[in-house]
C-alpha cells in the first residue's frame, strides 16, 4: 500500500471514532463534593457523594485541618469522607481523628461507606504508599471500606508488585482524567494500562471536561463506573 493509501486509511479510521464530549454531570451519579464549591442540583440524583472533610498539611509536623464548619446530613446518598494530604508521615492523633470523624458523620444519621484518600503519590513511591495504607486500614472500624485516588501515571507506569499490594489493601481506587479543571490530554493512552490493575476502580472525570470512553472500558469486570468532580459555575 502506498503512504498516500495509508494515510487515507488513517484518516477514514480516526474520523469514525466519537468526538470527545463535555462531562454532563446529569448523566452521572456518583460526585466529589470538595471545599469551596457550592452545592449544585444534580446531587438530589446522587447515589454516592465523595466529601472533603479535611487535609492533612505539613511534612515536619502534619497536622489535620477540617474544612468543614458542618457535619453533612445526607439521606439519599451513600457518602464517603475524604481527606486530601500532603504527607504520609502521620502521627497517632492523626489517625485518631480519622476514626473520630467517621464516627460522628454516622451519628449525624449518614450512611458512611469508609475513608478516602486523596494524595499524589509517586508512581515509583506506591510501594511505601500501601504500607502507610495498611497502617491505616488496621485502625478503621471493620465496617470501613477504604478507597483511594489515583494519578493516571499508575495504569501505565506502575510497577505491577506495588500495584499489587496496594489492591490487597484497598476497596477502590479512582483513577483521576483532570488537572484543575481540564482533562488530561491523552487520557487514551493512559488508560490503555488498566489491564495491568487487578482490583476494582471507577474514573474520576472533572464537570464540564472533555471524555470518551475508550471501547474497552465497558468489558472491563474491574470498571466500577464513574465519580465527577463538581465544580463552581465561571464568574
């Protein structure tokens, strides 16, 4: 075949495949609802709702900061607390604070799956990663699920042993397709590594950005569906 043949070829396949489209959140059911943005309608349709309780902030002492002035009463939603850290280096009164938090967000009458995690860890770090997951794991309540997010770096370039060992602890991992408020160009070609990942996942898409499903995604046993970042309207 001539390269003037190959190239029609190659234009005739990429034209066939869908556009990208902007991230309805009407059409989704499970969201992030983090510090700083409001309250939007489409959480009446919610059957999951990730919320920002606190971060974790500092390297040479942690500590943890609630951000929120209000413990959530939510009916409708099964609701996972979440902390967003800096560091992995806890102290006790950390973890315990965890453990506190939980406690009172299921006396507030919520129905609480378990903890969430948010931090950036170094793909080539995801072995120290779990061990600190673990430690963590220990002092949760037995009826606590753990979930993590995930950077897109782990699909593709993560070594399977630690990726292992982070799905012998975990209950979920979000694989998140953003930065900010924009998706991640090329999140194809991440995601084509989540065949290495042996544990359950959802992905992580941001309101209002751009996403395609790659075809495989639907076949995959392991897809739990997705979890949409909620963001506040442009001013």
């Amino acid at each position: 075949m001539t390269r003037l043949c190959w190239l029609v070829a190659y234009f005739l396949l990429t034209s066939c495949q869908p556009a990208p489209r902007a991230v309805d959140a009407t059409q989704y059911d499970s969201f992030w609802l983090w510090a700083g943005v409001k309250p939007q309608p489409v959480l009446g349709q919610a059957k999951t709702i990730y919320i920002l309780e606190g971060e974790v902030r500092g390297s040479d002492r942690p500590q943890l900061i609630s951000l929120r002035a209000a413990t959530p009463q939510v009916q409708h939603a099964d609701l996972w607390i979440v902390y967003r850290i800096e560091t992995i280096d806890w102290d006790e009164p950390i973890y315990e604070q965890v453990v506190r938090d939980l406690a009172r967000w299921r006396r507030a009458g919520n129905g609480v799956i378990g903890v969430q995690i948010d931090f950036d860890a170094a793909t080539k770090g995801l072995g120290g990663y779990a061990a600190f997951l673990r430690t963590l794991r220990q002092r949760l309540p037995r009826d606590s699920a753990l979930s993590v997010t995930g950077l897109l770096d782990w699909s593709s370039q993560g070594d399977v042993a630690d990726l292992n060992q982070l799905a012998a602890v975990v209950d979920e991992l979000v694989l998140q397709t953003y930065q900010a408020r924009s998706t991640i160009s090329g999140y194809e070609t991440y995601l084509a590594g989540l065949k290495r990942i042996d544990m359950p996942y959802k992905i992580g898409l941001v309101q209002n950005g751009e996403w395609q499903a790659p075809a495989a995604l639907a076949k995959d046993p392991d897809f739990r569906g997705y979890v949409v970042f909620l963001i506040n309207p442009p001013t």
